[in-house]
C-alpha cells in the first residue's frame, strides 16, 4: 500500500509548488493514471514515490514506513520493488536488449558482481522470460539504439518486470509514441498488471488511454488534485477544468 | 546584411591583434631571400643513411612505448578521476572543486618541465619522460572527460537509481557505455601528442627516437635525420591510422 500524505514539492528557485498537498492512498492492484497539463506536477508526484524526488513537505508511505525516515540502503530497496518506465525510454545506449534488460538485476545483485558483469544462470533466465513477455526475443541480442520507439519501451518495460516489482511507475511512457503504439503498450502494461497482480501508476496525456485502461484517474491541475475517481466519473466537465489553459480562465474572471 | 558596426569592430580588433603578433614575432617574409640556405641544408639531407636503421627501430619502439605507457597511466587514472570532476556526479561540491584545481594543476606543468625535474631523481633515459607524460595526460584526459561525462545523457542514470542501484555504480554503468567512443577518440589523439610529446623529452635524455635525432643533428649526420625524421612521420600516421580503426570497431 502506498500512501501520499500532504506531499508537497517546490523546486529551488520555483515561485508556486510544483506539487502542493497531495494526500492520496494507492492499493495493490490499482491501474492509476495521473492527468494534467504540462507542468501541472504529475512527473514531480510520480518521482516522490519511489524517492527521485524528495518532497519539500509531507511524506510518502510504502508499506506504513515512511520514506524520508529510510537511510540510503533502504530506499534502495524499496526502489527495486518499484520498476519504472520513462517518456524517452532511459535506455544505455551501445548495450543490447539482453544487457539493458539485465541491468533491472542490479539493485539484488552485490556491486562486485555487477562490476564484472557476471549474472548466473537465474538471472539469465528471468531476463529471457520477461524479454518473451514483452515479445522481443527474436531482438535479444540486437543494440537497443536499433529498435524502434514502441519496441524501446518494451525494453524498459522488460527491465522494470526483471526486477519483480509489486509496483509499475510510469513517467509518460507513451508520450513520444504514435497512437497505435501507445496502445499497444497501454494493452501491454495491463497484461503484465493482471497477472503480476501490480500497482500501477501511469502519467498519460491521452484521456482516451487512460479511461480504457485505468481503474482510477487522478487529475492533477498546478499541482493539486482536481479529480480523483473511477475512469467513467471522469466525463467531459472534468475534462474541460483539468486541460483549460490559466489564461481562459482569467478571461472568464474579467467577464 | 553584413555590414553591421559589431562586425566592422570586431574585424578591427582581430587586424589590430594580428598586426601586433606580427610585430611581436618579427613576421617578415622579406627574409626568405635567404632562402637558398635552407635548400642546401636540406640537399644535406639526401641520399638517407641507412645504416643505422635496426638501432633507429629499436629506438622508435622505445618512443611508442613510452608514449603509450604515459597515455595509458594517464587513462587509468584519468577516467574515474573525471567523474569526481564532473558536476553531475561528484560526490560532493568540495571534492569536486579539489578534483577541477587538481587537474588543472597537473595540466599546467609542462610535461618538459616536469620531465627535467625527474630526471635529477631518476637519472636519464625513458622512464622519467613516461611518469611525465602520465601526469600531464592525467590532467588533460580527466578535464577532457569530465566534460564528456558532464554532456552524457542522465536519463539512463535515472533509469539506473529507479533500478535501485547505488549511486556510484549507476554514473558508472550508464555514463561509461555512452562516452565510450569519444573517451578513445580523446585517448588515441593524446597517444598521438604523446609520441611527438616524448620527442621532445628525447632531447632532454629522454631516450628513443627523439634522443637519437637530437643527438644526430647535434653531429650534424643530416643523412641520419632525414631517416628518422621519415620513421616519426611513419609512426605518426600509423598511429592515427590505428585509432580510427579503433573507434570505428567499437561505434
């Protein structure tokens, strides 16, 4: 379970909080996507949940144990449950799928082991399984900068599930995919979440996405919670407050 | 369009440094009325001595292995210096700031000068002008691939702290395989300055090749320098050669 309790972040320098008092509780087994415009903080929210980010103010629970409280060593461990996935991929560039995948070990593994590259035979075949999960095998040893965008991401997928995670974070997976590949991918996500029995939690700039797959949307606008419920409560009002610009609603004032 | 005032000045600015430098240099290209003297030292040159081309070998392969030797001390401890130099992966502001001025120090020796320093300790011959090179080479292959490592994309790193790897070992993981070929490029174009490097450290009583042209001018066997001026020019490209075949391999 993973509970925000009046999360706030302000960058160094920022005028207004990127994120300002979110108080949210997630449960296993959830398929949440986040909303929001550009800069309304839903990156901010999901990198204060496996600690990339550190909020400013509030705290973030994973199983009852605050984050903030955790020394570097446990924090890792947390994070190893939480794959994550990014808009632009995050790939290491010049490795092969196998070896980009295998890296998702590294957080289990002793740093002389990684240091040497040495994976035994279970590791290897945990990265087989998940490259077949994600249907890349017949790409596993090929250069991850050859794929195409869909296939990237698969990678990362791939990397994240190599880590056994109980939670799937994404950063805008989709965002610089077409639409028929960003579908795929959602379809993908839902697989590996049913049957891993995962929390995920996606950021996602495609409303339509987002009420086929998700269980529960939260809309995030400059930072706050605008809306928080099932993907069909989420109608066109909604819609409308969480996308309509600052400036159509100072026109709207002045009227 | 570019006729602006800003262009005219800086145009200016640039012919009043040239005219200076020139005055500076005594830059005269009347002098080459003497230019018959130059032929006659050169025809000195010809036909090349080859007498001595097994000792000129032996010597050449002293030059390149010296060169290599420094560079690749200069490498080794060079590359995981950098990271500590670079902003983005420091450990911490003060170390990263005692790495820069490190490097900048050892950038800043000569490697002649600090090769004229050894050898009061070690006496001549090449081991001296290697520890030379490998100091200089520290300095500048760290600066330069501090840079590198500060340019490199940090979404893998991210990638790799999200993984739950430590700090340390995600700059490493995924910043190495990024700047992997422009750390050989660098590496091959410093091995390359090295062997003109340890020439000069061969006048000094460096040993290898530069030792024996210095010491062939000096008895004015000019029949001897042109050959072993042909066999610096040969191991040059050779070199460069190498490198690319390198860096090409590894893209």
């Amino acid at each position: 379970m993973l509970e925000l309790n009046g999360v706030s972040v302000r960058y160094p320098g920022g005028e207004q909080e990127a994120l300002s008092d979110i108080t949210l509780t997630l449960e296993q087994g959830e398929f949440v996507c986040i909303l929001g415009k550009s800069g309304s903080g839903k990156s901010t929210m999901i990198r204060c949940i496996n600690g990339l980010q550190v909020p400013t103010r509030g705290e973030v629970r994973w199983d009852g144990r605050p984050l903030s409280k955790m020394s570097e060593e446990q924090l890792r461990k947390v994070r190893r449950q939480m794959g994550m996935i990014f808009q632009h991929f995050n790939l290491i560039p010049r490795l092969s799928v196998m070896q980009n995948v295998l890296t998702g070990t590294f957080g289990y593994r002793s740093n002389l082991k990684n240091l040497i590259g040495w994976f035994n035979d279970q590791e290897k075949q945990q990265a087989k399984q998940v490259i077949e999960d994600v249907d890349l095998s017949s790409m596993a040893d090929r250069r991850v900068e050859r794929l195409s965008g869909g296939q990237k991401q698969r990678v990362g997928i791939a990397r994240a599930l190599v880590q056994q995670p109980q939670v799937m974070l994404g950063d805008e997976p989709v965002s610089s995919l077409d639409p028929g590949t960003s579908n795929h991918i959602f379809s993908l996500l839902e697989q590996m979440h049913r049957r891993r029995h995962l929390l995920t939690i996606i950021n996602v700039h495609d409303v339509g996405l987002a009420k086929r797959y998700a269980t529960r949307i939260v809309a995030l606008k400059a930072g706050k919670i605008i809306f928080d419920g099932k993907p069909e409560q989420f109608t066109d009002r909604e819609y409308l407050e969480t996308y309509e610009s600052q400036e159509e609603n100072g026109k709207t004032k002045n009227r | 369009m570019w006729f602006k005032r800003k262009n005219l000045v800086t145009v200016l600015i640039l012919c009043l440094l040239l005219y200076f430098s020139m005055r500076l240099t005594e830059f005269d290209l009347s002098k080459f009325r003497d230019f018959r003297n130059m032929i006659d030292f050169l025809a000195q040159w010809f036909p090349m001595d080859t007498s001595k081309l097994p000792g000129m070998i032996s010597d050449s392969l002293e030059t390149v292995g010296m060169a290599f030797l420094g560079s690749f001390i200069g490498l080794f401890f060079g590359l995981p210096i950098s990271f500590i130099a670079a902003w983005n992966t420091s450990p911490t502001k003060p170390v990263y700031h005692l790495s820069r001025f490190a490097l900048s120090f050892m950038r800043s020796i000569p490697e002649i000068v600090f090769g004229l320093i050894l050898l009061t300790a070690l006496g001549l011959g090449p081991f001296p002008a290697v520890l030379a090179i490998a100091f200089h080479n520290i300095g500048v292959l760290g600066k330069l691939i501090s840079e590198l490592v500060e340019a490199s994309d940090p979404g893998p790193q991210e990638a790799m702290k999200a993984v739950g790897s430590k700090n340390w070992f995600a700059h490493l993981f995924s910043i190495v395989p990024q700047i992997w070929p422009n750390v050989l490029s660098h590496y091959f174009y410093r091995l390359e300055v090295a062997i003109r490097t340890s020439l000069v450290l061969g006048f000094i009583g460096g040993g290898g090749i530069g030792q024996r042209l210095f010491n062939d001018f000096k008895t004015f066997q000019y029949s001897s320098v042109s050959l072993d001026v042909l066999i610096i020019m040969v191991i040059v490209i050779i070199v460069d050669l190498l490198g690319s075949y390198v860096r090409n391999r590894v893209i």
